[in-house]
C-alpha cells in the first residue's frame, strides 16, 4: 500500500476511497496500491472511469528520472480509456456514459500561435498541466479526470481492449505518416514493436509502399501480414547494401543501439529525405550523430514528432477504426499491474501491455 | 619557363600564344597555383565555352586542392566554382545560349536528367553529379571554362558581374534552404556571419524575415545591421544562447564549432515546428551530434542543405539583381591568384575573394 501522499489527491482508506491508483513513491520501486479521493472537478473537465488502460516505456522513463527529475509519489500512464462519470458544469461535448480516451497531453491554451495553427500539443503555456501522466496522476488508475478538450470520443466499433494503445503509440506514428504523406513515398519502418507494428499498418493503409526493418528474421511473415510489401534484416549486411538510399521516409520506432547502427540506418535513406525520430531514448544512451557530409551533402532531413494534435487525434481514431487497425496486446487484470509494469520494463511484451480495470473500483474496496 | 605536367584532358601549351585558356593550377597539395596554359581537345554538341570575367574563390577550392577531401586527388587541379563570364563559343547543338550571352556556373557540372532525383527537380543530388572541377576538369580559376549547357546559368541584366561571383556558390547554398523552409514574417537566425553568413543576412530580410545575426563579432553591429539584421547575439556563449532557445522559426548555421554544448544550443534555438539548416561543415570526418530529444519534444526539423537545384540557382540569380543582394569582397588582379587564394585559405578575407580575370584575359590576347 501507498505511503507517501500526494498534495492533490487525499490518500484514503479502501472503503473510502473514490479511485484507485498504482503509483511510484521512487524512481526503480514497485507500484503500490494508492487509494484516493479527487479533487473537486473543475468546470472544464471530466472524470473518467476506465475500462483499460495502455502502458508505455515513456511511462517507466517519467518514473526512473530518465530524463528529468520528477516528484514522488508518481501515477504515471497516458493511455486512457474509460466512460465519463462525473464531468464539470462547462463541459458541453460530452455526457455522462460516453467512451473516450486519452493520450499523452493533458492541457493546452487554445490562443498561442502553436495552438491556432493546429499544433496544440506542442502548446507551451500550460506549465505543469501539459501533460497527463506528470505531476498530477495519469492512467495507471481506475479513473482519471483532466480537461475534458483533450479527451476522445472512441467509436464502440474499436474493441476497447485494444483500444488504448491508439491514443499514445497509435497517434505517436500515425500523426508524422499523415503529415509526409505522399502517394508516392517508399517508406520504412525500423523496429517491429510497441509502435512500429502499428506504423506498418498504418503506413500500408495510407496506400504507401512500406518495409519493414528489423533485427529479427522471424518477424517477416507477420511484418507483410501487416501489409509490408519488403522485409529487411539489419543485421544482413547484404540486405543493408540493397536498400542503400532507397526511402523517401523513415520513421525510427526502435533505438539504434550503437553509431554505426544509427549511421547505417540513415544510409537507408534516399538523398533529400526526411528521418522521422519519435522515440526519446534515455539521455544517458547513444547520441544520435552522423558525419555531417552526410547531413549536408545528401541533403538529409530528422524530423521530431511528438505525439499528435487534437485534429490529428480524430483524424487517427477514425482512421483505425475505418481500417480494422488495432495494436497487439497482452492483457492483465487491475490487480496484476506490476506484473504488467515489470513486463514493460524488463520483458519485450508484444507489443503492448494492457491492463483490464474491469470492476476492480469495488472488488478493491473490500 | 618551368616544365608543366600533363593533364589527362586538356593539352598544355608551352605559352600563352598557343593556348585557348589560361589556368591557376596546383601541381601538388602544397605550395601556390601556378599558371597553365592549355587547350580544350575539343567542343562537345552540348558544350558552352565561356570566357571568364569574374571568378569567387570558396573554401572548399583549399579543402579540394590541399587533398584535404581526396588524399589520392590528381594533379593538376584547378578549382574554381564560382564564375560569371560570357559565351565564346558554342557546341553545335547548343539552343539555350549564343556567343555573347552573359552566363554564369555553380559547382555542378552535369546533372542526368534521367533519375528520380533529377526529374524531382534536385539536380544538386544527382547520382551522376560532377562537380565544376574535379580530376578530370578544371574548374574557375582560369580564363575560360567548358561546361554542358544544362548546367550554364543566365545572368540576368542588371547584376552586378564584379559583386556577383560567388553569389553561385555562396549565394545559393544560403538561398535556397531559406526559400526553401522560409515563410514572410518568421524570425531567422543566421548564424556565423562570414562569407556564407552575411549573404544568409541578406536574402533573410529580403525575403521578409526579422533577422537575429549570431556572431562572436560585437563590434560588427552597425555593419551587420546596415545587411538587414535586427539584432545580433552571441554565437559561441552558452548562457546567452539559453535566453534565445525556441525563438527562432528558421535557423541557419553557416558554422562547425567543435564544443557539443554550444553546438546544441545552436540546435536549440529552433522554435516548435521549426527549421534548423546545416550549411557549414567542418573539413574532417566530424559527426553531426543531432539533439534528439528537443528535436522530438519540439517537433523540428534538423535539415543538411547542399547548394541548390538548377531552378534554385536561377532564381537566387534573378532575386539578387532585382533585391541589390552581393557579398562583400575583396578583388585581385588575375595574376594576383596566389595571393587571392592565400588570403582565402587563411581565413583573412572580408568576406569573399573575387579574381577580374577577363581583363588579364583580354589584354593578352586570351580572347579570341
């Protein structure tokens, strides 16, 4: 059980408790079972009682300070999925009982420039409240609450236990395909993982022509099932050699273990194209470097995503929903999140972990 | 009259008399360029010969010509990629240009035509690209150059042919990326303000951007502003840097420095949804160390840019005429030529090197 309290939410008794958190009093600890009453909700949001939840590495990053100091107790978790129970007196857009999700933004100000033009997730106004699983409690929960503009209304034709995965790895790699989209693209997908087994699916649907790049040699069938049209190893020096300069696009789902990796990887790219990085490794690993002839003369571009907007959001949901693309889950029961937390952390879940909350808000009460 | 070497192509001549050009050429990685008298073996259907008025002098002739790109680089070599001249004569299935046309050449020399790259428009990226001057063809520094009427530009009336010259290097490896990414009324840093800097100033504001000019020259100010710059900032200080980071929707760094922290804050300065433009490059095998996790939180783009497209050249031509856009330089007689090249290499010069060969080259009888 939880010891340490957090300022905004009231650790309580079982029997009292409104919700239940799994949360991380420090970083490389075990979760532990954190009861808890809400704050009052705020005009503008809604709470959410979920029916699964998604767990993401950049979860396990956030919580072991990977890449900044954070404060404990932590409930990270940004892959949400539940029914509105409660919602503030401003929120017109939803009702109680309707399904939606969430992903990784929690808030953004709706008037800067980074706003107006459509890239609200990139909004930097809102401090503190930019993001959901940090520093108030994320998805790693039986409910949630947070402003109700960065929740989803999730068709009931997706199957809510592969839902949540969409709303962080889903949007991670639909967001960029759509923005360099183009007919005519050769496309390639490194890594056939969390993310990359939904990039192929989704790249594939786009109508562009995708491979798959992977170290393992046994992931080709599934890769082309997931309509890759081209397999390669990258560990097959020969394979390498063939794809040299062949991609307009790569999108990076996976992180190059070494230099000369991530140099070979870039090599696979067709002069004048572009190398979408989505993936923040820990800031103690590998630089990404190349030689800057091959930067400058090739005329290469690396371009950042992260996440996508709230129109990219729709526009992703309804996506999937219309092309039947929904990741590969491994399902856990509310009560076994740590065995869930530990697979993320130290097993190679395939691909993604979630957990079933199912009507574990009363089964724990007692 | 010393014994010169062979080349592979051109048929060196004993003297000027007999000679259709005369080139600086190195005859090994060390030491001055030394004249050349040659003649052409022949006009191909599709070649230009043009007499050279003007030639700039880039960095990357020293990089060339000291071996330091190529170790196993083959002597003579005479670089030079940055010419202004007019048509002397013409190969017999040339349409594009006529004996007199002001003309001028970038550091490309042919593009296929034929390949993705080329049919996209990026001619620059050519898998079959040559360069102006490499072993097997001289480059600017000489009275004449040859080259496939693809890749000869139109000067347009009204440039300025003394100024001009390194506006087809210099010029468009600026231009291009800015008009590239740019749009009206974004911020742009420019950062480095030497030969390729202070023109990035230039085509910035003229193209309506507000430019900051990054620098480790404070006492600049006047002189940097009076070429569109708004302000300027420190380049190399890291804590200044930081006050700037995320300000700025285009980036262009004309720079290499070697300290990771500050070549971040380079990265850094990009705003959200930005663009960070490469154009310098340090000589040696150095790695690009990209700042990824600013690249992905704020979603920018870290692009390389290598001089630019036939079209690109073309417009940046046009574009300088008409917006009175040329670099700074310093001008020396042609046979001045080891001393332009020395002052180039050095570093000294403020801020291109500019040789008037076409009136040696016509006062010698060159011009025939």
């Amino acid at each position: 059980m939880a010891t340490k309290e957090h300022s905004l939410y009231k650790l309580v008794t079982k029997e009292q408790a409104e919700a239940f958190a799994w949360s991380f009093e420090g970083p490389n600890t075990e979760a532990l079972l954190y009861p808890f009453v809400f704050p009052p909700i705020q005009p503008h949001e809604v709470r959410i009682q979920q029916t699964y939840f998604g767990l993401c590495y950049t979860d396990c990053h956030l919580v072991n300070q990977d890449w900044f100091p954070i404060n404990y107790p932590s409930v990270p978790g940004h892959e949400i999925l539940g029914h509105v129970v409660m919602k503030g007196d401003q929120v017109t857009q939803f009702q109680i009982g309707d399904l939606v999700g969430a992903g990784f933004i929690r808030d953004s100000c709706g008037n800067c420039k980074l706003c107006i033009q459509g890239n609200d997730q990139l909004c930097g106004q809102k401090g503190d409240e930019h993001f959901i699983p940090l520093p108030k409690f994320g998805g790693f929960a039986t409910h949630v609450q947070f402003p109700a503009k960065w929740a989803f209304p999730i068709p009931n034709t997706i199957p809510q236990h592969l839902a949540p995965p969409l709303l962080c790895a889903g949007i991670t790699v639909f967001a960029p395909l759509k923005r360099y989209f183009n007919p005519n693209k050769e496309v390639a997908i490194i890594g056939i993982g969390g993310l990359g087994h939904l990039a192929i699916k989704f790249s594939a649907a786009m109508g562009m022509r995708t491979s798959a790049i992977s170290t393992s040699p046994d992931k080709e069938q599934e890769a082309k099932s997931y309509g890759a049209i081209d397999f390669i190893v990258s560990k097959n020096p020969e394979q390498m050699a063939k794809a040299l300069g062949r991609f307009d696009i790569i999108l990076s789902c996976a992180h190059a273990s070494t230099v000369e990796e991530f140099i070979d990887q870039t090599k696979l790219l067709k002069n004048g194209g572009d190398f979408i990085m989505v993936g923040i490794p820990a800031l103690t690993k590998v630089e990404l470097q190349l030689p800057f002839y091959s930067l400058v003369c090739r005329q290469i571009s690396f371009v950042g995503s992260l996440v996508g907007s709230r129109q990219e959001n729709y526009e992703m949901i309804e996506f999937a929903n219309k092309h039947k693309i929904y990741p590969t889950c491994e399902e856990y029961e509310f009560e076994n999140f740590k065995t869930a937390y530990d697979k993320l952390l130290n097993g190679r879940p395939k691909y993604r972990c979630v957990v079933k909350v199912g009507n574990a808000p009363q089964t724990l009460k007692q | 009259m010393q014994q010169l070497p062979a080349h592979s192509v051109y048929l060196v001549q004993e003297s000027k008399e007999t000679a259709d050009a005369v080139a600086y050429a190195f005859l090994s990685n060390t030491g001055e360029p030394v004249q050349y008298p040659y003649k052409y073996p022949n006009i191909a259907d599709d070649d230009v010969r043009i007499r050279i008025l003007f030639t700039g002098l880039c960095h990357s002739d020293c990089l060339h010509s000291r071996g330091l790109w190529d170790p196993y680089i083959k002597y003579p070599s005479c670089p030079g990629h940055e010419v202004v001249g007019e048509v002397e004569k013409v190969g017999t299935g040339v349409t594009k240009f006529k004996v007199g046309d002001k003309v001028g050449c970038n550091p490309q020399r042919w593009m296929c035509q034929t390949c993705e790259l080329c049919k996209k428009g990026d001619n620059q990226l050519c898998s079959q690209n040559i360069g102006l001057y490499d072993d097997n063809n001289f480059g600017g520094y000489s009275t004449h150059i040859q080259v496939a009427e693809r890749m000869v530009f139109r000067i347009p009336d009204g440039f300025n042919d003394a100024l001009g010259s390194p506006l087809l290097c210099a010029g468009v490896t600026v231009y291009a990326p800015l008009k590239r990414y740019y749009k009206p009324n974004y911020t742009c840093a420019v950062i480095g303000i030497g030969g390729l800097g202070h023109l990035a100033v230039q085509y910035a504001a003229k193209l309506g951007m507000t430019v900051t000019a990054f620098t480790t020259s404070k006492n600049r100010e006047q002189e940097i502003k009076k070429l569109g710059a708004s302000n300027l900032s420190s380049s190399i200080d890291v804590e200044s840097l930081k006050a700037e980071q995320g300000k700025y929707d285009i980036v262009i760094n004309t720079l290499y420095i070697e300290n990771e922290e500050v070549f971040k804050s380079h990265q850094r300065l990009t705003a959200p949804t930005g663009t960070y433009i490469q154009v310098g490059a340090p000589p040696s095998k150095v790695n690009f160390k990209l700042d990824h996790a600013y690249i992905i939180l704020n979603q920018i783009r870290v692009a390389g840019s290598l001089i630019g497209n036939y079209d690109e050249t073309q417009e940046m031509l046009e574009f300088s005429a008409q917006n009175n856009v040329y670099p700074i330089v310093e001008t020396f007689e042609f046979e001045e030529f080891p001393k332009a090249f020395d002052r180039m290499e050095k570093a000294q010069a403020k801020f291109r090197c500019v040789v008037n060969v076409g009136k040696w080259a016509q006062a010698n009888g060159l011009w025939k």
